[in-house]
C-alpha cells in the first residue's frame, strides 16, 4: 500500500552554490513555520471542542436529572433535603442551602412529609441553630396557613452528632440505621500552646494588644486561669443551649440521665433505647412506611454548573486550562 497520500509534499532543495539557495531556504522555513502555525490552531481547536462538549455533557445531565425530579414532584411524595457534611457558612450543608430547600419543599403543593436525611459530624453551632429555627418556623406557618401539620422527619445516615443532632431535634421523628452514630451532645474549643517550646528556642514572643484579654487563647502565651475560666464560662452556656433544644425537641422520650449530654455518642440500637431517635430506618422506607408517599424528590439546593466544573477538575486542573487556553490566543475570561 502507498502511503505517499499521507506525506507532505515538499519540493527540492537547490544545491548551496545555487544562486537561489538562499531565497529557497527561506521559503522552505516560512513555510514550515506557518505549518507549525496552522497545526497548532487546529490542535487548539479541537482541544477547546473537546472541552466544550465535556461542559455540554455536564449540562445535559444536570438538566435531564432536573427534569427528571421535576416530573416527579407532579405526583404525591416526600420532599428530601439532605444535610450532608460539616455544617458551615461555605458548606454545602450551610444553613442558606439547607434553609432554602426546606422552603421549597413547604411550598411545594404536593409534598405529604420532609425528610431531613442526614449525614453530619456537626459544625457551627450558629449555623445548626438557624437550620432548627427555621423548620420549627416552617412547620408552624404551615399548620397556620393550611390548617394540618406537615410532618418532618430527620434520617440518621452514618453519623448524626453534635450540630448535625441539633438539627435533628428539630424534626417530629428521628429514624437511624442501626449502626449510625448519634449524639455527642457537647462543646468544644480547640487550641495549641507553644510556650515551652519557644522557652526551649530561646525565643521571644512579642504579642502587642489594646484589650487586657486581646491576646486570649495566643497559642505562643501562656493561659491565665481567669480567661481559661471564662472560656469555660462560654462553653457552658452553648452546652446548655445545645441542652435545651435537645430537651425542647425530644422531650420526656429521652430515658437517658445526664451522660446524655456529656459528648458521648451511640450506635443507632442505643440511640433508640436512650430515646434519641424514635426508630431504625432509611430515607425509602420512612418515606413508604411513615409518610405514606414513596416517591422521594430531592429538593436539596446543588451546586451550579460552575461549581460543580471545578470541583470536578480541581483548582490544579482548572488553572492548568486557563493557562492552555491564553496560550493558544483564548485570552482570559473575564
């Protein structure tokens, strides 16, 4: 087989004597460079269509799992919000995502039960306490406006502790897997202290401030006994918050005594006998079986298209196709 169809084409050169030797050298170098040039764009090319359909791809999904739910959400079900990770303001289980799909889902006109399914270590106890707030809010306008309640359920996945519990208390029931752990009713505040380590180095700390107690818990300091005091003072008044809306929530269903509210945590079985959760089960089957409406519709707020991307790539990624982009004429988007 000839393969001489796929070989560039290329005209001899004449010998180095020839008076126009020179003149063809030249040619024959402006020409490879706008070869190289026209390969390049090409590449360039492509590599930006490929990366346009990867984005369409994402959207293509994104949209048919929406319309997907959308369809859904037309027929008697059970609205789930999920409140997964550390609870933070940054968080995908921040209390603006959280708070605005259980808004959605209290609006939603064929919604028969929330479930909050949850899967928390906890996190800011602000953040926990707006989350509570709201769905004790929610449930009372809704009874006021509609004349019933609309029941909400929390779901323990793996882990439902500290923060992730506060909100939990929240709800009418609470449901965990057998071996999900759940509690750790308490507080706590970390820190490091570095003073004799930096008497060992022989070094200095210089630590300048306005406020007699500006410098507490100064790693490179040492802790005077007043503020380590007062630092507990605070923790003990957010514990006994925290206390107060566990036993607001569960009420006389607690059968536990006061290691309850000392930070440990249980297994969904002790859970239960402890009266921190009312029963075992999932998502589905509280959905089937309490709430009587097995279709499930997610009405968690997700992350858009752009954020999904980076997580997708990673920072390192991203910024290695910003960097192909303005190389090959792209520029930086704005």
């Amino acid at each position: 087989m000839n393969w001489k169809f796929w070989q560039r084409r290329t005209e001899p050169m004449p010998a180095p004597g020839d008076p126009d030797w020179e003149r063809a050298l030249i040619n024959r170098v402006a020409l490879e460079y706008l070869g190289d040039q026209r390969r390049g764009r090409r590449w360039g090319n492509i590599f930006k269509l490929l990366i346009l359909l990867y984005l369409v791809g994402i959207l293509a999904v994104a949209l048919s799992r929406s319309a997907w739910e959308g369809l859904k959400a037309g027929q008697d079900h059970t609205a789930l919000v999920q409140v997964k990770g550390v609870i933070s303001a940054d968080s995908e289980a921040s209390a603006d995502r959280v708070i605005s799909a259980l808004r959605d889902a209290f609006e939603a006109p064929r919604v028969k039960g929330v479930i909050l399914r949850i899967n928390s270590p906890g996190g800011s106890p602000v953040q926990s306490g707006y989350i509570n707030d709201e769905v004790r809010r929610l449930k009372e306008k809704y009874k006021k406006d509609k004349g019933h309640d609309l029941p909400v359920y929390a779901v323990a996945v793996d882990i439902c502790a500290s923060g992730a519990y506060y909100v939990a208390v929240a709800a009418d029931k609470i449901y965990a897997d057998k071996a999900s752990l759940v509690g750790s009713i308490g507080v706590r505040i970390d820190a490091f202290g570095f003073v004799d380590a930096m008497k060992d180095l022989g070094v200095e700390r210089r630590l300048l401030a306005s406020g007699a107690n500006k410098g507490i818990l100064d790693p490179f300091s040492p802790l005077p006994e007043a503020q380590r005091q007062f630092i507990q003072t605070v923790l003990d008044q957010l514990h006994q918050q925290f206390i107060t809306a566990v036993k607001t929530g569960r009420g006389d269903r607690l059968k536990g005594g006061d290691e309850l509210f000392s930070g440990l945590f249980w297994n969904g079985d002790q859970a239960l006998t402890l009266g921190l959760v009312d029963g075992l089960g999932s998502a589905s089957s509280v959905a089937r079986e309490v709430i009587g409406a097995e279709t499930l519709v997610n009405y968690t707020k997700k992350k858009d298209l752009f954020e999904s991307f980076a997580d997708r790539l990673g920072a390192s990624v991203a910024n290695g196709f910003l960097q192909v982009f303005t190389m090959l004429g792209g520029g930086t988007p704005r």
